[in-house]
C-alpha cells in the first residue's frame, strides 16, 4: 500500500482528525503545533465540557459524533467530516477508536491499517489464534462464552489462570483463578464487569478468554509502522503483577534486560506486526515473559498508548518526538524515524500509576500535588474529581492519577517510584 500524503510543498497545512485524544493530555496537539500540523478533533464523550477556549490552538474544529449509531453509519458521518474539511489523515487516540480510525481510513482512501487487522487486535480470542497460526508465542487458551462450553473447554489449561472479555482493555474485567473449579464464579464476575460496554454495543453473550497466567515480568513495546517497516523505538518494564485484578502500577523505560533477551523482544514485536499486517502507524505492545524466560504477546493496541502517555515515555528516553512521527506517518509522510539504525536510549523515564487502594466514593489524593515540585517531575496528571465513584475491581473506574518524570539512570527512577509507594495515599467518602 502506497501514499502520496499530503503534498510538502503546499502552502496548506497538513490536518488530522484525531479520534479521542484527551485534551488534558497536551502532547499530540503540541507535536502537532511544532510540525505544523492542524487537528479536527472527535473528543470522548467524558469531555463534552470543554470548551472552545480550553482547546489548543492547532485544533481548527471539534466533531460531536453520535457512538451510539450504526458503526457504518458513523464511517459514513465522519467520512462526510473527511471530505469536507480537507483532512489528510486519521489517529485512533483510544481503544474504542482503533476499528473506526481503520474503516475510515479504507474508506477515504487514508494510510491506516487495514480493518481485518484492527478487528483482530479487538478480539482477544481471534488475536491470539493469529498468533498461535504465525509460530509466536502464545500461553495456551480458550475463548468463547459461557453459554457455548467456554468452562468445558478450559478444563484442560494448566492453573493458575486469567480471565478477560475479548474486547476490554486496561484491567477492566481481568481475573486471576487459582483452580478450575473457581472459574464460574470468575466467569460470571468478568461478565458483570463487562455488561455495561456489552449493553452499549448490544452484544448478548459477552465472549471472553481464559488463557495460562504466566508468571514472569511484564513488558511494554512502542513501536511505529511505515509501508510495511516497524521500527522499535522503546522497551520498558511494567512490574511483575500477580493478580488477582492486575491493577496497573508503574512504566520504567529503559526496561532492565540483558541484550539477548531484549533481541528477542524486538523479533517478537516485529515478527507480530508482519504476520498480523500491521503496516502502518503508532502501537503499544504488551508481553510477560513465559516459560524458559520467553517473551509473550499478550495484547497489540493500534494506537499511542495511554492517550498519549506513550508519547511521554518515548521521548523522555530517546528523544523522539513520538506524536510527531505519528502524524507524519498518519497523513503518508515517511518519518524521520525509519531512517535510524538505532535509537538510543539518552535517559530514564517513567509513569507511576496512582492505584485505586479501595473502592468508594473518591475525595483526594493525599501528597500528589507535593510530588509535582521535584526537579525530576514533568508532570502530575489528576483524573479523578471528588465524588467520583469507584467500584470494586474486577469492575475498572479508571486511575486516580499519574506521575511522569524522567531521571539520569534507571537506578534513580526504580528508587523514586518505591518512595512514591509511601508517600501517596487516596482517600475516600
């Protein structure tokens, strides 16, 4: 597949329509403020406030799109927005956007993977069947629903395991079972966890995975595609959860392997990438290392990770402007990126993820707002406001915040991330 993206030597500014993007989260819009790009933004439907004024400057237009409609009547809708602003090209910025951002670039005739591609990266079962057909490493599984044999056919996996709906992300549903005899219960708590995306999807047997838990650490992958190329540019280390509900903790990059297991990585990405399709644009691979020490795929989201958080990750490490290869790729630019033998690694950086700590009705939390006067802190993110209700996990209410820095060392960073352990605290009703 080929592009001629939008001309160079046009006096008119290359646009995006970015589904999605948090406008709290400032890096796409300031990417694309340096590359001269402009955005037609389509935002989530939790920042309706917004207002025109709070927007930044390279946003030219904000779409209001129904979710709720028919998805080819929404391709259709947002096509007609395509046409009519001239747009060059399109970003998923959320999972619930990676299907639409592929049919509507199918559709106009953008760059973009293909829709078979991104229907399989939503389906955790077809996803990992995929897999397990191309030779990757795959921990043994079965997917369906409840009402179709799905306990039947996951008596013959090895306990412990972990069960998920095939389409979530973030933790949302995610459970780990001791014993085959305790999978109902954990079946029909996933489910529930599930029902209200279910309900707005109007799916009436939520189908979900239950697949071997494999013990060893967990390991993020950002990566860009370009015509059919994938170029890693960052591996980092994301704990070593154990369940029961895998609450996320931290995100530490440069991750601390030695080079030949970070060689078997970097083929297991890029092999994944090519047999899958995955052509071009911005993804976010997680894995856990296995039996024999061997990396896993567990998920590959066709996005920036973490609504952009990802972004952060890449560029306080390496030095690259992540967004800004991203939206070059998006409108059929080669990036500058794909040029590079190699990326260098110039700095530690990280993500502490504020974990829940309970379930209630959400007040503060207690020594964040003090952990954003470090030298070696970019940026403190605050998503919760107070009254916000959290529920009880396998059920996902979101993260009460985030703390982003970057350090000299990864030694500096793993230190930093262990005092936060102890010095922040979320308070409830």
């Amino acid at each position: 597949m080929t592009f001629e993206g939008a001309n160079p030597g046009s006096t008119k500014r290359p646009k995006v329509l970015a589904l999605h993007q948090r406008t709290s989260l400032a890096w796409l819009f300031n990417s694309a403020t340096a590359a001269g790009f402009d955005v037609v933004l389509v935002p989530l439907d939790a920042e309706k406030s917004v207002s025109r004024d709070q927007l930044p400057p390279c946003v030219t237009d904000v779409v209001w799109a129904d979710y709720t409609q028919d998805l080819d009547r929404l391709v259709g809708f947002l096509a007609t927005v395509i046409a009519e602003h001239a747009i060059d090209g399109v970003l998923a910025c959320h999972e619930d956007s990676v299907a639409l951002a592929a049919r509507l670039a199918e559709a106009c005739g953008l760059p973009g993977i293909s829709p078979a591609t991104a229907d399989i990266l939503r389906d955790k079962g077809t996803f990992r069947s995929a897999l397990d057909d191309g030779g990757l490493n795959v921990p043994r599984f079965a997917a369906g629903t409840a009402e179709d044999g799905l306990l039947e056919a996951s008596a013959s996996l090895r306990f412990p395991a972990v069960v998920k709906p095939v389409d979530g992300y973030s933790s949302a549903g995610v459970i780990r079972v001791d014993r085959h005899q305790l999978l109902p219960e954990a079946i029909a708590s996933c489910q529930e966890a599930a029902r209200p995306l279910r309900e707005q999807l109007g799916i009436t047997a939520q189908r979900l995975v239950v697949e071997e838990f494999l013990d060893g650490v967990e390991l993020a992958v950002e990566s860009l595609s370009y015509a059919g190329e994938t170029q890693i540019l960052a591996i980092g280390f994301k704990g070593q959860p154990a369940g029961p509900y895998f609450e996320e903790s931290v995100y530490q990059a440069p991750a601390r392997l030695d080079e030949e297991l970070l060689e078997l990585v970097r083929n297991e990405v890029v092999s994944a990438h090519r047999h899958l399709g995955i052509d071009w644009g911005p993804t976010h691979t997680e894995l856990r290392l296995g039996p024999g020490g061997q990396p896993y795929i567990l998920e590959i989201g066709g996005r920036v990770g973490g609504s952009g958080v990802s972004h952060y990750i890449v560029q306080a490490s390496t030095g690259v402007d992540y967004f800004g290869e991203v939206l070059a790729a998006a409108v059929g630019r080669e990036p500058e990126v794909m040029n590079v033998a190699e990326i260098l690694t110039l700095a530690a950086a990280g993500n502490y993820i504020v974990q829940c700590q309970g379930s209630g009705v959400f007040q503060e939390v207690e020594g964040l707002s003090e952990i954003g006067t470090d030298p070696r802190v970019d940026l403190v993110v605050s998503t919760m406001r107070r009254g916000h209700l959290v529920k009880p996990y396998p059920e996902f209410s979101g993260y009460p915040g985030f703390v982003l820095s970057r350090h000299d060392d990864i030694d500096d960073l793993e230190v930093f991330h262990r005092q936060l352990d102890d010095r922040i605290k979320v308070v409830f009703q």
